[in-house]
C-alpha cells in the first residue's frame, strides 16, 4: 500500500479541521482555505482525509455534509463512530457527542457501512447558557 500524500491544500484543509470545535462543512472548509486550492479540490480532500480515518462524515439534517476529526479511529482500526452528533436550528453548528456511544444490532445478513446519528435541538450557547 502506497504512504499517503501530503500536500500544502490537504494539510491546510487538515488543520481547519482540527482546529475547528465543530464539524465544518464544504463550502465553510473552501472559506478558510481559499487561495490554497479551488473547491473541487477540496471535496477530494475530504474524501482522502475520511479515507485515511483522519476525519469522519456527519450528515446534518439538512442532509449537507460536514466533517469532523475523528478521535477514535487510526489506520489500523474500523472507523467506528457510534456516537451521537447535535445540530443546533439557531448557530447551524454540528458537535460531536463522544461520550454519547450508541450501540446498533443488526440482523446478521446485514452490514453497517456508515451510521449517521444527528439530533436536532438547540445548543446551550443559542440558550444563552
């Protein structure tokens, strides 16, 4: 298996990421980098970083995806994110709920690829708490 390449683009988009304490979607990564890389570009980042385990998918629900670091996944692990996601109707910002594990089971003919759990609501910050 080839190493993963690493560019100026795919770092930049890497560090907003990481940097960032909810998950981002396109078109706010593409704000943040622009001059590094054009939009299209972007997009192929992101779907290396999910790749190589270093970011996951959230589908908002609104059905726009957004991208998070992931905190429990390597490249020697499943990507595994059981964990809850909060999408706030005032901020439109998404948060990773880590200590909130869900547990599916499935029948055994079926496989779970992705598993997307985003719950609606209002954050406490939009609260005003």
């Amino acid at each position: 298996m080839s190493l993963p390449r690493n560019t100026k683009a795919k770092q930049a988009v890497l560090d907003e990421i990481n940097r960032s304490t909810y998950a981002l979607s396109q078109p706010e990564l593409f704000e943040r980098v622009k001059g590094t890389c054009d939009r299209v570009t972007v997009y192929r980042i992101l779907d290396r970083l999910v790749a190589e385990n270093k970011i996951h998918r959230i589908v908002n629900v609104d059905g726009t995806l957004n991208y998070a670091a992931c905190n429990q996944c390597d490249t020697h692990n499943t990507h595994a994110h059981d964990h809850l996601h909060f999408s706030c109707l005032e901020c439109k910002k998404i948060e990773c709920l880590s200590e909130q594990s869900v547990h599916v089971q499935l029948p055994s003919h079926y496989q779970i690829k992705e598993l997307f759990l985003t719950i609606s609501g209002i954050c406490p910050t939009c609260q005003g708490g």
